[in-house]
C-alpha cells in the first residue's frame, strides 16, 4: 500500500508570542514493513533554529525555535509512506505469557535488555493495581502470550466507550478506567499498564490510520486524527501489535510515526513558549491511498 499523508497543526494565541522552542515527532519510521519515501516540514513562521537527529529510541525528531514575535504558528507535515503488511502469528503458537515473562527478566542478549526497559512504569503509566486486577482473566496460567494479549485487547474495546470529549493529554488512566470512556491515547495506556503489571514489556506506538475505509466496511475509530496502538514483546517472535481502540491486530491499514514508553515520548509537537497567554490549537490529518506513479505529488 502506498498512502499521502498531511498533518496539520495550527496553534493561535491571544497575545504575542515571543520566542517559541518545539521538538516535533513528525517523520514516520522506517521499519520492515514500512519505507518512507517522502516526507518534508513546514513550519510558519520560517523557525531560526532548526535541526533534526535521531532520538533515544531511534524515532527522527525535529528541533525548531521561533525567535520573532507571532500569534499564530503553523506546522505542516507531508509524507509518502509504503506500507506491506505486517507478518500473521498464530495467538495460540506462541509462548505461555509466564515463560515470556520470566526470559524477559533474565535474557542478557541486546534485544532482550533493550525490550526489557518497556516493563517499568512510565510518567503515563503508573503502578495501578486496580488495572492489574483487571487484566488477571486474560492471563490464566499457561495461555499463550498473544492470545491472552488479543483477549485482553477484546475485552478494553467491549469495556470502554471511545468519548474524544471525556478526556484530555493530561487525564491520568486512574480516571479513565473509573470513567470507562476515552480516546486511543487513553485505551493504548491502559493496555500497556495491564501488559506491565504482569510483568511484561509494552511501549506505546504512535501514528496513522488510513482515511478511506475498506469497501462495505465502517470507518475505523481514529481516522483524520493520529492514532496510537500498543506492542508486545515476544522472545523469538519479536514485537506484536494490537489496537485496542478498534480491537484488531495492524497491518498495513496502520502507518508507524514513533515508538516509546508513552504519549509523553512520542508527542507529535510539543515545547515552551514565552508569552501568548490563551491559546487554541487544531490539528487536521489526511492518509489517502495513491497509485505508484502519483507518490511524488505532494
């Protein structure tokens, strides 16, 4: 699948703003199963400082500062993105949850020690306990890994109603469990908490859904927005991917911007400003499907 993605963001402000320092996540990933072809930045007011560089957790990120007074910065992002889609495991082939676990906690090799680091808790993704009650019925002992995980996710998207109005940024998952209601952000953090309250790694996957839905089929949720789904790590198999907000596993439906422990390592844009007291902000996105000969066209 070759897909056009734009990502529009528009902030305005009150008063003036002064000076502005941003870091954005806007260049979608190379992985396996994904190649960007395309991508470019624009960024209104023309920023003084910009600069671009790998992350700790090798997503690209973009520094840029704004140095002249302004009420309005616009930050554009175009993209064209190949995508295949992702391998097919079958849930009850894969290891018992337990055994993962407990190679996840003594494997030595680099890709173990690195996975490993995404079984803490993160600033989004507390200790919880009540959570951890809540994932017990999909972990009975000796089920298979992704297919306790697949249950799990099933069960997060029966549970929760998906309400963009319910919370914001800034909701802890303490509330939105009580709550039962949020949106991609929120279910993504909850399944990550239940993974590593078990003991198990998960990191919080940031990107895109496509636009368009498959013909006779309903729009997913998280269309014309970015989205955010969760992976699991599985010794010998690699990193699995659920989507709790649309209980399905990705394939090549869902484009790839950045990974990390939570929304707080991936955020597409965010910084300080001196200045500009009130502020809106917008955000409009748009991944369509194109043909071989139209990826240029942006």
């Amino acid at each position: 699948m070759l897909y056009r993605v734009t990502h529009h963001t528009t902030y305005k402000y009150s008063a003036s703003v002064s000076l502005c320092q941003n870091l954005a996540h806007l260049t979608p990933r190379n992985t396996v199963e994904q190649h960007c072809r395309y991508t470019t930045l624009v960024i209104n007011p023309r920023p003084a400082v910009l600069s671009n560089r790998p992350d700790y957790f090798g997503n690209q990120v973009t520094f840029f500062a704004v140095q002249e007074p302004h009420r309005k910065l616009s930050v554009t992002a175009s993209h064209v993105v190949q995508v295949a889609p992702r391998p097919v495991h079958e849930p009850h082939l894969t290891p018992s949850w337990e055994v993962v676990r407990d190679r996840l906690r003594t494997s030595r090799d680099f890709i173990g020690l690195e996975a490993y680091q995404f079984a803490f808790p993160s600033r989004h993704v507390p200790p919880n306990v009540e959570l951890a009650e809540y994932a017990r019925p999909s972990f009975a002992a000796g089920r298979p890994l992704f297919e306790a995980v697949l249950d799990l996710t099933a069960r997060i998207h029966k549970d929760f109603e998906y309400d963009p109005k319910a919370t914001t940024v800034a909701t802890p998952i303490h509330e939105v469990f009580a709550q039962r209601r949020g949106v991609c952000q929120d279910f993504s953090h909850l399944e990550i908490a239940c993974l590593r309250s078990l003991g198990l790694a998960a990191r919080y996957v940031s990107g895109y859904l496509r636009t368009e839905p498959l013909p006779g089929r309903e729009r997913l949720v998280g269309a014309d927005a970015t989205h955010a789904w969760v992976a699991v790590y599985c010794h010998d198999i690699g990193w699995l991917e659920v989507d709790p907000t649309n209980n399905l596993q990705p394939s090549d439906k869902h484009l790839v911007l950045a990974w990390g422990r939570d929304f707080e390592d991936v955020s597409p844009v965010k910084g300080v400003i001196l200045g500009g007291e009130q502020h809106t902000i917008h955000v409009a996105v748009d991944v369509c499907e194109i043909n071989e000969h139209d990826d240029v066209v942006i």
